[in-house]
C-alpha cells in the first residue's frame, strides 16, 4: 500500500491550521491537534482532549514551534519517515472485519468503517467490485449481529456516502435518511479528509484547490462547509438490512 501521508497532504491540512491560528481561533498546537488527522496517520497513540501521548506532545510542540508552513511540514514528515506505518483502527482494536468494511460496536449500535485494502490498481469502489463490496458488508454485519443480538442500529459518517458507488452498497432506507455533518470542529480521521486522496493515495487536485480557495475566504464559521464534499451521517434500525433486532 503506497504511504498514508505525503508532504501535498499535509501542507493541505496545516493550510487549514494557518488560517484557524490567524483568525484568533487558538494556538497552532491546537490547530494541529484538533484539525488534522496526522496523529491518527503517524499512528502516535488515541487522540484525547486535552492531548495525552507522550509521541504525540512532543511532536506538537516541534511542529507549533516550527517557522514557516514549509519547515513545520519537514518536521512532521521527518517524523513520519522515521516511524513503522500506523496500525489501522480496526486491526488495532480487533474488530470483525470482512473485505473493506469492519464493524465497531457500541452498546446497541453498530458503526460501519471502510478501509481502501485492495492492492490491484482499481479503486474498491470499481463498478466491478460492488457485489462483492455489497457482500462483504452484509457478510460482516450478519456475523456481528449473530454475537451481539442486543444492536438495534447501523450508524455511519463519511463523505463517501454522498458518492453513488459507495452509497449504492447500502439498503435505500440507510442513505435516504442521511443528513449533512455540521458544526463539528475537530477532524482527526478520513470521513471528512479523505475526499482529497483517491485510491492510490495521490491529491485529488480540483478539490484540494477549492478546498484551499474556500479556506482564504473563511471567517471562522462552520469549518465543515469548507469540505467540498458532504460528509453525510446515516442511521437506520438493523432491519433495514435484513437483521431482525431482538
């Protein structure tokens, strides 16, 4: 798998900090702390508020205390370079997966997480590739249900639900009722930033630029009407996909 961060990504999310610390929001550890997802990449420990791991303050403070945007993006892919790749969330946390989805359980509420594993050059979300992506998710689900007959629900939250490859996967009722994430203001994972990569992990160049433009023109509202991608939330009861709740 080609590496999960690169000095394009990066400098687009410091981008986002250098105007979150020049429009007085807070410091620029702040920033970086609530604003991107590097500790996540870099693999430096769970993100907690306020900032707990060792790693993770450390390079904070190097990155904070960095010059221009330039040298605190050489400090923080220093860092990277230097570091085994991040242990992915579910493999970290051992949860049920099967192909590209895993499932996290949560007291009666089971939240979908996808992961970009295939290594072939096509994108998982190929057309030919749907049916069994489809498979694999009610594959998943049904296994987990079977453990836990207490869930009710199957939550979500990402931007690739407002893509029809990705939504199509899902029972109609799941994404009908979707509704648009706002007024949130940390972003630590890839619901909202990984709209900016495809596939292979390279930039996504038309939307890193307006996302940019969007970020000159920001005053400090809502920072998720800066994606230009939708991050959608959905909801639905556990019968929706062919489970029966108990």
């Amino acid at each position: 798998m080609p590496a999960q961060m690169s000095s394009e990504f990066a400098s687009l999310q410091l981008t986002l900090v250098d105007r979150f610390v020049a429009l007085g929001l807070g410091t620029y550890a702040a920033g970086v702390h609530q604003l991107t997802n590097f500790q996540r990449r870099l693999g430096l420990g769970t993100p907690t508020d306020p900032p707990s791991d060792p790693a993770w303050l450390d390079l904070l403070e190097r990155i904070a205390s960095g010059g221009s945007h330039d040298e605190r993006i050489d400090a923080l892919m220093t860092t990277f370079e230097s570091l085994p790749p991040a242990v992915p969330q579910h493999i970290q946390h051992s949860w049920p997966t099967e192909g590209v989805f895993s499932i996290e359980v949560v007291g009666t509420i089971a939240r979908t997480h996808f992961y970009s594993m295939d290594t072939d050059e096509d994108s998982p979300l190929h057309p030919a590739k749907l049916e069994l992506r489809q498979r694999e998710l009610l594959t998943v689900l049904s296994a987990v249900y079977t453990d836990h007959p207490e869930l009710t629900h199957v939550v979500g939250g990402s931007w690739l639900y407002s893509t029809n490859a990705y939504s199509s996967l899902f029972p109609d009722i799941h994404v009908r009722n979707a509704h648009v994430r706002r007024d949130r203001h940390t972003f630590r994972g890839m619901s909202h930033w990984g709209q900016f990569l495809d596939h292979r992990w390279n930039i996504r160049t038309n939307l890193a630029d307006e996302f940019r433009q969007r970020i000159r023109d920001w005053n400090g509202g809502d920072p998720c009407e800066l994606f230009p991608i939708d991050t959608l939330e959905v909801n639905s009861p556990i019968e929706a996909f062919g489970l029966r709740a108990t």
